[in-house]
C-alpha cells in the first residue's frame, strides 16, 4: 500500500485489549508444528476456549505472543486476523468502521477519505464493493 495512506509504526496497539485474535483449527496446526510443540500444549500453554472460539490468551493486558521488543513471536505463522489487520473488508463497505480503524490504528494517515482509501483497497486488488 502506498505509504502516503498506510505505514505500520509498529505500536502494539492491535495486540493489545482483554479479548484477543481467533485461532482456526488449521492454525492451531500450523502454530504448533512451528513451535515444535504439540497442538494439545499448544493450546494449554496459548490459548483460550471461549464458548464457540479458540483464542489467544491475553497476559498483562496483550496477546501472549506480543514480545518484548513491541514484535510478535509468531509473526512468520500469526493467524489470519494479525496478518489481514488493519485491512479489514469492512473498511470498504461500511465508513463507520473506517472511521473507527483510522482513529484506532496510527499507522493510517488521518487526513485521508473513506473514498481515498477504498479506491485505494481496490487498486490493490484485496476487495470489491460487493
Ligand atoms: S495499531 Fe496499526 S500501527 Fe500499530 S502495530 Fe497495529 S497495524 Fe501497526
Ligand atoms: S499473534 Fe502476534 S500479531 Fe497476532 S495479536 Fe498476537 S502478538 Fe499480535
């Protein structure tokens, strides 16, 4: 993405709160087998059963995997949700929730348009208007 309208500053904003990113089944696998662990420690250790998801846990108010140096431990293997933020389809489609991405995350600029930044998403081929 053009800089102009995007730069992460690397913040840990997004790996933050007391509720955190999803696990699929598949990342689950694919996280263990990068960790060298089995998928059941996997979860003992990391994760969070809340009623229908598996999450992240959070430890002192950021996701476990949130490292010390403000990087993510897993970044090679991070689930979908960590590698798609802050790009999120609704940004596209709703500009209430483009609003609150572009006052949440940092790394947008702050004097760019809902209609700026959709064209843009679009440019880049990620999203459609459907
Ligand atoms: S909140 Fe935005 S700027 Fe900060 S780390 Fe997350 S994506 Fe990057
Ligand atoms: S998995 Fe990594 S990128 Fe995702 S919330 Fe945790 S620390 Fe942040």
């Amino acid at each position: 993405m053009n800089e102009r309208f995007f730069k992460c500053k690397c913040c840990g904003h997004c790996c933050h709160g007391q509720s955190t990113v999803s696990v699929s089944m598949d990342e689950v696998t694919t996280i263990s087998e990068w960790l060298g662990i089995s998928e059941e420690e996997f979860r003992r250790r990391y994760c969070v059963q809340k009623k229908n998801r598996l999450e992240m846990r959070v430890v002192n108010g950021h996701c476990i995997f949130y490292g010390p140096n403000g990087l993510c431990e897993i970044h090679a293997v991070k689930p979908f949700p960590c590698r798609q933020w802050p790009l999120h389809p609704s940004i596209v489609v709703d500009k209430t929730a483009w609003q609150a991405i572009q006052k949440d995350c940092p790394g947008f600029a702050k004097d760019i348009s809902h209609e700026e930044i959709v064209a843009e998403l679009i440019r880049l081929g990620n999203f459609s208007k459907k």
